[in-house]
C-alpha cells in the first residue's frame, strides 16, 4: 500500500492495466457476485429521491423486485448494497442486446437525473473503504474483467488511467494529481 493524501492505494492500482470490454464480457459485474452494488450511505437517500427518473429505463424485473424489496438493503456487515433480484442482476439492470447495462446510468446519458451511478460502480475494479481517517483503493481482481486486462495490457492503460472521473468524483482533482505523481514515479512503471 502507498499513502496517497487521505489515501491508502494498493500497488495494484499503480501497477495494472485496464480497459472495460462489455462486447466480451457483457456487463457481467452487474450480474454475478454474492450481493449487489455497495452503496454509500447518502446514495441511498439519493436514491429514493431520484428513483422516479431510473423507472423509465429498468427492466419489468427489476421494477417488480423494487415493488417487492425495495433498491437497497444492509448486507451481513450492515454495510447498504442494492437489491438484486432472484436471477442475479441487479435490480437497476436492463439489457442492451446481451449486455447487462444500468438503468441509472442510462437516465443520466438522457438528461433525467443528475446521478450518473453509484460510486462504487463507477469505480470498479476498484474497491474504496474506509478505515478511520483514511480511504483504503484496492484492485478487485476478479476472473470476468479478464478481457479488460488483457485489453489494458494491449493498449497500455493503467487502471488509475482509466478511472481518472471515477477516482476525481471519490476523491478530488488535487488527489488525483498526486496520485498521478506517485504513479510517474512508481518503479515498476519506469520500465
């Protein structure tokens, strides 16, 4: 781990390459997983609040589970994830063709909401916890991003690259920017 401002970064994030491929691997972090998306506290206020302008743009399933379970729930650590429904998905997923693709994301590209997704969405394969007064970012390694890797390795983008607006929107710009510094001068990227 490397302290990056309020920070701990895993080498990971500084090391690795990473450019998502949803035509390979279809959306499928939405799809599989023990739990849904992990949400922080204030987004599920938001939510609730903005909930009117994801209804347009869910799937029938996913609006009959909201019905049913509502959009969020506390996991076993009484940390908020979204609901997912019995097949899987969650329940913001709606299909494009065969990829799983977010239906809160897809009422922000239309100008319905000003939320584009939870962070932690947009975040990933990164994870961000918090520990006291820091922010652990670590790299969730997991098989389905294979096709990214493989991709970030050919195209040769870091993984804090590719997630520059995710990681400015949890962190800030002036983080970031020290962030970058750190990664220009980490030893396994003067190769």
């Amino acid at each position: 781990m490397v302290i990056v401002g309020n920070a701990l970064v895993s080498e990971e994030i500084l090391e690795r390459k990473f450019a998502c491929q949803l035509g390979q691997c279809h959306g499928a972090c939405c799809v599989q997983g023990d739990l849904g998306a992990p949400l922080e506290e204030e987004e599920v206020q938001i939510l609730e609040q903005e909930m009117h302008h994801f209804m347009p743009f869910l799937s029938e399933e996913g609006k009959a589970e909201i019905a049913l379970r509502g959009y969020a729930e506390q996991d076993p650590e009484g940390e908020w994830v979204t609901v997912c429904r019995p097949t899987g998905e969650c329940v913001f997923v709606n299909y494009d063709g065969a990829v799983a693709v977010c239906g809160i994301e897809k009422a922000w590209q239309a100008g319905k909401t000003w939320f584009r997704k939870p962070l932690s969405c947009h975040l990933y394969p990164i994870r961000a916890k918090k520990y006291g007064e820091y922010v652990a970012l670590n790299y969730h390694n997991w098989s389905i991003c294979a096709p990214a890797c493989k991709a970030g390795e050919e195209l040769k983008v870091p993984v804090h690259h590719f997630l520059r607006e995710a990681l400015v929107r949890k962190m800030g710009p002036s983080w970031y920017k020290e962030l970058e510094a750190v990664a220009s001068d980490w030893p396994a990227n003067q190769k």
